[in-house]
C-alpha cells in the first residue's frame, strides 16, 4: 500500500512538473513571437505594413524600389536602390526625390521626373541619369521607382554620333561622284579630260563601296552571335589570308610582309570575323607604314587564368600614334592622319571592327606605340577548347543585382557597391623588326 502511494504521489509531481514547464514554454514563445526581429523591424514597432503582394510584385521590376511611410523611413527597399546610393542610414538620400514623395503624399498625384544623380566615390566627373516615379501606396505608404537611364543616353548619344558621321562620309563621296559626272559632261568633246574625270569618278565609287561594306561588317559584329556559327580556326590560315589581302598594296610599296610563331595555334569564334578583324590590322599595317619597310606577325598562346590565350600581333614601322590619339583610334571613323585616310581609302571604321570581334569572342585588342617607330598591334583570344565555355559562362552572369526588397536593417553590416572597377591592362611590349 506504503509502495503504491509512493508511486501516485510521485506520478503527481512529475505531472505538475510537466505543466510547469510545459506553461513556462508557452509563455516563452509567445515573448520570442512578439519581439521585434530583423525582417519585421518596421511593422512590429508600429510602422506600417506593405500591402499582401506588394513585395512580391516590386522584387520582379527592373526598376529600383523604395517603399516610404509617413516619416520618410525607409519601409524596404531593393538591393539596385543601395547600390544606387539612393538609401543610405534607412533613410532617403536623394532630395528631390524625397521632396517629390513629401508631395505625392500630401495630394496623392503621381510624379515622374528625370535627374543627373553625381556617381559616389569615382571621383569623376560624369553623373547617373534615372528616372524617378513616386506614387502612393495605399493610405500611409509612398512608393519610388528609380530607373536607370545612364546606359540608354550613352548609347543614344552613340547612335546620333554614328548617324552623323556616316551622313557626312557618304556626303563626300557622293558629292565627288556629282562634281565629276558634271565635268565628264561638259568634257564631252575632250577624251583625255573624260578619261580623267573617270578614272576619279571609279576611286570614288570604289571608296564609297569599301564604306558600305564595312558598315555592314559593322552591322553584323555588333548583332551577330559568334558562337551561333563558330568553329576552331587555325591562326596560321588566318595569317595567311590577311597577308594576300595586302599584298598587292605592300608590292605597291616595296614592303615586306612576314610571319612566324603560329603554327599549331587554334582559335574558337567565328572564321569570317575574325578574318575580318586581322586582315584590317595588317590592311592597317600597311597603308600607315612607309615604302621599303617590313610588316610583322607573329603569335604565341600564353597562360592565363581563365585558361590559355592566343595572342597575334601585327608590327609595323611606320609613323606611329600619339598618346593622345591612342586615347581614341578605336573609335568609329576616327582617324589619326585624315589626309592619308583619303588617300588610301581608308574609312575609319576598320579598328572599330576589330574591337567588336575581340570583344564578342572574349578577347581584346591592345596598341602599343612610338611616334616615329611603329607601332604593335595585338588581338587576343581564348584559345580553342575554353573558349566556347568561357563565353557561354559570361552570358549567363550577366544578371547581377537581385530586384528582392530588402529592409533597412538588412544592409547594416554591408558594404555599398561605388561604381568603382579596377583594371589591369599590362602594356605588350613591341616585338623586334627587323628590316
């Protein structure tokens, strides 16, 4: 009996121990389920809450997001608005935005206003063209749409540019063709001057198809995907082809063309651009380098860390470029002497190529130069076998910044992004010539 009471009582207190602690963990979560935590910093404090669906609408958009309660605090924010510079300590740090959302808030209208945002610690002088939208959120929230547009003005400014010139380099050749068919009629009695007449008249529409034609190259190595047609290419046919190419034009000059060092060489891209790019820096080469002088090519595959690279470079001894004209010889129809442009018929486009193949392939053009010594030219590119991988692995990173909202709090211990990009560009040095 003693035994069985000793077993109830101790059946009674371990039950009460259980409520206990059974109460105890209750009230426990309930205490962990009220206290504010990070992602809910704002609604727990008393702040207004986004309306369901909201965040899940705003984290797809392109655009940059702010959300705003009554206070101007920052509500949530998207990881694009911090990289911006838009929010900065939960707060707005933009003015006029932050005025246009003060008003938006008051009269509950919708603004839009296009703003030149200074770029932080560049420390350069360009600035970050966006576009602002505010519009209310329901009763106590204001919503920011920041678009950026600085990329958009850069290309458009490139297209009326590129327009421009090319209305006043076919305007030159054109013009001629009028002038001289004029003179070929008035000479109608005169057969040496209408021999004359039209053997310029044939150098203008010669120069003036070389133009088109290479705006059409233009055209298609800027839209043109080069894996959609690539194959391993041997360096040395490609060698070979730009070399006849020039020929005749270094026959002309007495100039000597050579090769050497490309043999075994494999290149992955497509064959005709990069045809293209290297029969216009030995085309270059030769236009730009006095008679009785000698052309070079040569190529070597070097170790590199996203696997090995094959460099073609093409030397000259010719005038050489300034280190002012460096600054800009690949943009299109810039060119360093005008009045030998027009002699050899050169339009000025032909590095402009040059750089757009290298670059969609994953490589680089580089220049190196001394004003009357000459001047090195070298195309680099993924050599066969990692090159095809490489392009294909930096077409898909190309989204960076995720649209997601964010909290303030969730940016605290995180450093901002300043739009700042180091690079390295080791300068190649100019391999010997010898004549």
């Amino acid at each position: 009996m003693d035994v069985n009471a000793a077993v109830a009582a101790a059946a009674a207190i371990a039950g009460l121990c259980t409520g206990v602690i059974a109460m105890l963990a209750f009230r426990w979560s309930e205490r962990e389920q009220a206290r504010p935590t990070r992602t809910s910093l704002h609604t727990a404090t008393g702040g207004p809450a986004l309306p369901p669906g909201v965040d899940t609408v705003l984290s797809v958009l392109r655009s940059s997001a702010v959300v705003l309660d009554e206070s101007d605090a920052v509500v949530k924010a998207s990881s694009a608005a911090y990289a911006l510079g838009l929010v900065r300590g939960g707060r707005l740090a933009v003015e006029p935005m932050l005025q246009m959302a003060r008003d938006t808030r008051r009269d509950g209208e919708i603004r839009q206003v296009e703003l030149d945002l200074p770029r932080r610690g560049t420390g350069r002088g360009d600035a970050l063209a966006v576009s602002a939208r505010v519009a209310p959120l329901g009763s106590r929230l204001v919503l920011l749409l920041v678009e950026d547009l600085t990329e958009a003005r850069r290309i458009e400014a490139v297209r009326r540019d590129f327009v421009a010139n090319v209305s006043h380099e076919l305007k030159t050749p054109v013009g001629a063709l009028s002038l001289l068919s004029e003179a070929v009629m008035d000479a109608a009695d005169e057969p040496d001057a209408v021999q004359r007449f039209a053997g310029r008249m044939q150098n203008e529409a010669t120069r003036l198809t070389s133009l088109v034609q290479e705006l059409i190259d233009l055209s298609r190595v800027q839209n043109d995907d080069p894996l959609e047609d690539s194959e391993s290419v041997r360096v040395d046919e490609l060698v070979t082809e730009a070399i006849e190419r020039s020929r005749q034009a270094a026959e002309g000059k007495q100039i000597t063309l050579g090769a050497g060092g490309t043999e075994g060489l494999h290149v992955w891209g497509n064959r005709g651009q990069l045809a293209a790019a290297l029969g216009n820096l030995v085309e270059n080469a030769v236009n730009y380098s006095p008679a009785r002088t000698r052309v070079g090519l040569a190529g070597r595959r070097i170790a590199a860390p996203g696997g090995d690279l094959v460099e073609i470079a093409v030397t000259d001894q010719g005038i050489g470029i300034s280190e002012r004209d460096k600054e800009r010889i690949f943009e299109r129809f810039y060119r360093v002497d005008p009045a030998r442009s027009r002699a050899t018929g050169g339009t000025g486009l032909g590095l402009s190529i040059v750089k757009h193949v290298a670059a969609s392939h994953g490589g680089e053009v580089t220049v190196w130069s001394a004003e009357g010594q000459g001047s090195t030219f070298t195309l680099r590119l993924p050599e066969a076998g990692s090159a095809r991988e490489k392009a294909e692995a930096d077409r898909q990173g190309r989204n960076r910044l995720s649209g997601a909202l964010k909290e303030p709090a969730a940016f605290e211990d995180e450093e901002r992004p300043h739009f700042e990009s180091e690079e390295t560009d080791e300068p190649l040095s100019a391999p010997e010539v010898r004549p």
